[in-house]
C-alpha cells in the first residue's frame, strides 16, 4: 500500500494546479485523513519552499468550525505534503453546477458559514487570496468548511504549464487583475461572486475566453438578482451589490460588515418559518451548533468583533442608516432590523401602503434661492456640530485606550462658524430644537480610529510585500514597526521576523553563489590566456565572499597549487626560449635539459616543448656524427611520415581525458615501440614516447577519471546534506537538524575530501547558529 508520511493512502479523490489530493487513513488513531501533495515546482523551489510553509502555518494556526483543521506538514520523498481532516460531503462548485432545488435560505446559511470563516481568518491577519466555490465545502450535515487557506499566496508567485493564472480568475477582484496586492477586499469580493453563483446558478461576470472574462470584471455591472430570481429579498440583492462594486473603498470594508449583513438576513429567513431550518436535517448557519462551536473557539475574539476592521486601516467603517420612525421595515427584515445600505448611501426606498399626497411646489426662482442658501447653511452648522462632536469622542476613545506606544492623531477642532445675516436667514424656519440626550439627534459618526490589532496588520502587510519582493531589511523594518505597538498580533510578528530572516540568509546564499560563479568563470578565462596574477586575484575574491559554494574548495586548490605551477612552468619555458636562441657551446644540452623539466611541469607548452626538444636531439645527433666524422644517420621520408602521424594521433587522445583515450593511447604504444626498434636518428624520440610520454598521459587521465568521480560522489553527497539543512531550517525541524543533518556534514568534514571545508563549516558555524536561533 502506498503511504505519504505515515498515512496509507486509500484513494485519489481530487487533483489541481497545486498538487494531488488523497483519501488517506492514520495507522496511529485510524482516523480518516485528506493528504495533499504539493508539486508544481515548490518542492524545487527554496524560495516558494519557505513560503508555503511559512502561509501554511499561519493557516494551521485557524481553529474555526468552519474552517478546515490542519492536522500536520511535513515532506515525504522530498515532496511537502498537508495532512487535514477529511471531509465527506460536496463542495459548493459541484453543488452549482448540478442546479438542484435547494430553498433560498439554505444557500444563504452556506454562505454565512463561510463568511463567518473568513472573518475568523482576517482577524487573525490571514487573507484567504482565492475564495471560489471548489474551495467551500459542504458536509452531509450541511457544516461548510473553507479550505486551502495559505496556498493562494504561493500560487501567486507559481505558473502553470499554460502560462496561465493559478486560482480562478471569474473570482478575482478587479484590483488583484490590476496587479494590486491581494487584500481583505479581495475575499469579500469573491465571496460576493460565490454568493450571486450559488443564488442564480450563474457567474456575474461571463466571457468566451479570459480576456473576456478579464474585460467583463472591469467594466460589466451584473445583472440584478431580482430579474434571475424573482423570491431574493431586496435586502439580500442589495448586499450583493454592495459585496461586488468595483471600488473598493466602495465595497464592504470589512468581513465583519458583510457577515453582519448576511445574518441580519438570514435571521429574518429563520423567524418566517423558512424550509431552510424548520423540518430539514441541514442545520442553518444560525444554528445552536454552529454558533456553539464558535463560541467555544474564541469568546473574547467575538466580544472585541466591533472593534476590529480585517486589512483596511484607512477605509471608513460601516455604518447603517437609521430607520426614520413610523416607517414599514424592508421585505425580508424584521421590523427591529437594521435596514441594508444602498451602494449610494441612501436608504433603500419604502413601500407604502397608499400613493404620495401630491405636493404644491409652485414657489418662484427668489424663494428657491432663499430656501436653498437657507438649506446650505444649516447643512454648515450641522456639519460643525458633527466635527465637534467626533473630536470629544475621539478623546473619549483615545483616554480609554491609552497607549505609551500607541500615537493617534487628534482631529482639529471645528473652526468658529460666522454667517451674514441676510434675508434668507432671517425668514428662514429654525430647525426644531432636539433633546442633547436623543441620540437620533446626532448621527453615530465616529472618528476613524484604526485598533492596534489592524495597525499591526497593516505593517505585516507592507512586510509581507516586502518580502515578497526581497526586500527583507524593509520587511524587517516594517515588523519592527508592527512589534512596537505591542498589540495582539506580536506572536505573529516574531514568527513572521524569524522566516523572513531565514528568507534572507537563503537569499544571501544565492547571492554568494552567483557572485562565486562569475568570478571563477572569469579566474577560469584570465587563466587560459596566460594572465596568471589577475587570474590569482579573482580566485582569491572568492575565497574572501562571506558564504562559500561548490567553487570555494577549487579556487583554493588553484591558488595554492595550479597557479604555482603554471608560473614554473612558464619560468621554465622562458629559459628554454633563451637557450634555443643561444650561441654558446653546449647550449643543445642545456635546453634539452630545461624542456624536459617543462615536460615534467605539464601545462599549455608541453605540446610544443616536445617538439622543441626533438628537434634539438635531432640537431644533436647531427653535430656529433660531424664532429666524429661519421656519415650522419639518413631519415626516410616514410619513417618521420609515420612518427609524425603517431605524434598528431597522440596529441589527439591526450587532451580527451576519457576512458576512450586510455584505450587508444594503449593502441599506440606497440606502434611506436616499432619505430624505437627500427633504430634511426628518430628511434629516440619513439623510445621517448613508448616509456615517458604516453605512460604519463595515461596514468594523468586515470587519476582526473577517479577525481572527477570521487569529487561528483563528494558533491552530491554535500548537496544532499545542504538540501536536509534547508529544509530542516524552513520546517524549523530542530531535530532533525541534529541529527541527521549534523551526522551528514560531520561525515563529509571527516572524508578529507574536496568539500570537506564547506561540510566544516556547517558543522562549527551554521547548524550551531540556527540552533541557536530557534532557542532551546
């Protein structure tokens, strides 16, 4: 049987963009489980890595009925995976697409369950970023759970194989198809487009392709509700309509407004008798088990609900219009109920029972003027009034609320009012005088006092953006900004401070390795043309970059050896060049000795020292066959041909290095024994060959064969132990780190091999540090 982790796998029952999801059992409980697999390039990914885990702690850390719980993450096979409870029902996508005839006030119970989710979440500063009906589920007890929270972030930044947006775009909110960051005005947003699919069966924006879809969101306005679906309260319409304007500074600030809404609905389904809840086995979002189980999950988070807004610091705060007295309530509210904002901020019109008295409005153009300066003048006052009354307020609030750390800034008092008396004013009616104490007096304005808990969102916000932009010294900043206010968020801000720092020692590793790559390719280049010194110099760079990768261990090797070498070597081949243009006697044997020393360095000149060399021998056997007065040794044209031909067959092999070399030098040696044997002035340089030249070559590439495969066991062994590191450190898996990572890199340092130093270094300096970091 297939396992992931410890969970056997029973069945696939879904897979996506982001990975596969299976029906899974624990060994352990035996409990049912859902595991799901994520691919698409963030296993690969360090960056995408780190951030998943990061998202998907944050969304681990949500205990809400309806929300999903998250049982575990972890990898297996290198491959991360979420371990979550499984869910038996259907989701919401599924649901719309088989249309079946399901009573108006359940679909709305659906949604409140989910509303009630996401406002959970965005108190917690976790933005949902891809709201969709597949991602809502309903149980056989009709519960709605919200899933795959934390995983739209990572999709953000990931492709898929179309080139296409992960997520679906009929959900997106016009500012995120701008390229504006994804906000709490994006889930209301998409749970807006949720709520019009769910009542009509159909989306609100449609189109052909992507581009249409894209153009409809921008530019469409829906069609009304109404004409789809005859029985929608106005109520509801009008929520979905204020839930879907494409401003969203015009939109429901917050979660909170907009489930405020959805319930006031929703309870006047409950009081009609509605076949939602009376005589049905599916519980309504109202229901006692529900509302038990938030209950149970955050008392005080819901006591402090009104004085919290999800991500929106600066946007104004919902405020419903009072109802005018003797005024019948609207369809589908109670008479108690607070009636739904229109997206103009007038309240919805009232039916009445008879038509409008017709009214005589037969004044002439000076009395209009009159009543209108009249009109403009009290609208003054009363705007003064209003000024001065939020500033009391705002000190009322402020003193409650005082904070050494916690800075508002104060609202101005209203400046002294003058008026002209003139005639208009003088005729003017006065306002009927109210009691100070009515508060239908004076609208309830309050200042716009952002809580601690949504500034500190707001700088987690900036910080998130920060990062994702690599930009971690601002990221940090802005956390210490958010840390400073001392507010309910501060565990967040030391998580969020410890993965973006992680973040960046993963950035700066990267940085090393592109800044080491470029200067060994360029040490590399100044080598091969002989610059020996600048050569030194960019090997050297390396050598001093703070965090050293795969090139640290060569570039030491070339500095304390190769380079060395070569500088003999071309020592040595300048001497050889004075001697050849040398007159004095016995400069023949002199320059043979030193071009058999610069054969013995190796290096770019032994091609042409061996020339050399035999060409000197020549010169050598022919001076003393003069000198003795013997007939000089003749060469035939068939047997110099023929070394000639053996030398370039030589010079071919040589260079290869390969196994395939080995076997054609070995070919070679019985063909120039043939030469040394025919005897000649030329059997030197064959017997030269067949017992110096080619036995050197072959045993050279038998050692750099071995090397080279020592050195690749060696590297991948190092990069294995380096890919454990980063995700033990992601994962903050401190046991791991001691363990087995530790024992990896202490084997390595004790191979003596050729990564044997960088493998030191994370055993002395890294892994103690990270240790160190994540406390005992």
């Amino acid at each position: 049987m297939q396992q992931i982790g410890r969970y056997e796998i029973l069945q696939e029952i879904g897979r996506g963009a982001m990975g596969v999801v299976f029906k899974g059992r624990d060994p352990l409980i035996g409990r049912a489980v859902a595991v799901k697999t994520i691919t698409s390039g963030v296993a690969e990914s360090t960056d995408l890595l780190e951030r998943f885990y990061r998202e998907a702690r944050a969304a681990g850390g949500l205990q809400h009925p309806n929300i999903v719980t998250i049982y575990e993450m972890a990898e297996s096979g290198g491959a991360p995976f979420i371990a979550m409870e499984y869910l038996e029902g259907e989701g919401l996508e599924k649901l719309i697409a088989r249309k079946p005839a399901v009573p108006l006030g359940t679909k709305l119970g659906y949604v409140v369950q989910a509303c009630r989710a996401l406002e959970f979440a965005h108190r917690r500063g976790v933005i949902h970023r891809d709201v969709k009906p597949a991602n809502i589920m309903v149980t056989h007890d009709g519960i709605v759970k919200v899933v795959d929270f934390g995983i739209a972030r990572i999709a953000d930044t990931s492709k898929t194989q179309t080139g296409a947006l992960l997520g679906t775009l009929a959900y997106m909110s016009p500012e995120q198809l701008r390229g504006q960051h994804a906000d709490a005005s994006c889930d209301i947003w998409a749970l807006g487009v949720v709520l019009y699919e769910l009542l009509a069966y159909q989306r609100p924006f449609t189109g052909q392709n992507h581009a249409a879809v894209l153009l409809s969101i921008l530019q469409d306005e829906p069609r009304s509700l109404r004409q789809l679906l005859p029985e929608c309260p106005v109520a509801l319409e009008r929520i979905v309509s204020r839930a879907l304007l494409k401003d969203d500074k015009e939109r429901y600030s917050t979660m909170e407004a907009l489930l405020k809404d959805l319930e006031t609905v929703s309870a006047s389904f409950e009081r009609e008798g509605s076949p939602s809840v009376a005589g049905k086995p599916i519980p309504s979002a109202n229901g006692p088990q529900t509302l038990a189980a938030t209950q149970r999950i955050d008392v005080q988070a819901l006591s402090n609900a009104g004085e919290t807004r999800a991500s929106k610091p600066n946007a104004p705060a919902v405020r419903p219009v009072a109802q005018q007295p003797n005024t019948p309530a609207v369809a589908g509210h109670a008479a108690s109920a607070t009636p739904i904002v229109k997206p103009d901020g007038r309240p919805p019109a009232k039916p009445t029972a008879q038509p409008p008295r017709p009214q005589n409005h037969s004044f002439g153009p000076t009395k209009a003027r009159s009543w209108r300066k009249a009109a403009a003048i009290c609208a003054v006052v009363a705007m003064a009034a209003l000024v001065a009354f939020a500033a009391v307020r705002h000190r009322k609030i402020a003193a409650a609320t005082a904070d050494p750390e916690v800075k508002v800034n104060p609202i101005p008092p209203a400046p002294p009012l003058t008026a002209t008396p003139s005639t208009a004013t003088k005729n003017a009616v006065p306002p009927t005088p109210q009691p100070a104490s009515t508060s239908a007096s004076v609208p309830a304005v309050e200042p716009s006092v952002s809580s601690l808990e949504d500034q500190q969102r707001h700088f987690i916000d900036l910080a998130h953006q920060a990062a994702d932009a690599h930009d971690y010294k601002a990221a940090q900043s802005r956390l210490d900004e958010a840390g400073k206010l001392n507010g309910p968020l501060n565990s967040l801000v030391t998580d969020l401070r410890r993965q973006f720092g992680e973040e960046a020692y993963g950035a700066e590793l990267k940085r090393a390795a592109s800044q080491e790559q470029a200067l060994w390719d360029q040490g590399m280049a100044e080598l091969q043309d002989g610059r020996l010194d600048d050569a030194e110099k960019s090997l050297r760079n390396i050598l001093m970059l703070p965090v050293g990768d795969r090139h640290w261990v060569d570039a030491e090797r070339y500095v304390d050896e190769v380079i060395p070498q070569r500088r003999q070597e071309l020592q040595l081949w300048s001497e050889a060049q004075v001697e050849s243009n040398s007159l004095e006697r016995g400069h023949l044997l002199k320059e043979v000795k030193v071009l058999d020393e610069v054969l013995a360095e190796g290096g770019p000149h032994e091609q042409q020292a061996r020339q050399m060399r035999n060409a000197v021998i020549r010169q050598v056997v022919r001076e003393n066959a003069r000198r003795n007065g013997t007939v000089e040794p003749t060469l035939s044209a068939g047997y110099e041909a023929q070394l000639a031909q053996l030398e370039t067959e030589f010079g071919n092999l040589a260079p290869k290095g390969d196994a395939t070399a080995l076997e054609g030098l070995q070919a070679l040696r019985p063909q120039f024994k043939a030469l040394a044997d025919a005897g000649g002035p030329l059997a030197m340089d064959a017997r030269d060959y067949l017992n110096s030249v080619i036995p050197k070559a072959q045993k050279q590439i038998e050692d750099n064969l071995a090397a080279a495969a020592s050195e690749s066991s060696a590297n991948a062994a190092y990069e294995g132990a380096v890919k454990e590191y980063d995700r033990a450190v992601a994962t903050q898996n401190m046991g791991m780190l001691r363990g087995r990572v530790l024992a990896a890199f202490q084997q390595i340092a004790q191979s003596g091999g050729i990564r044997a130093k960088e493998a030191e270094r994370y055993v002395h300096v890294l892994i103690p540090a990270a240790l160190k970091k994540s406390g005992p």
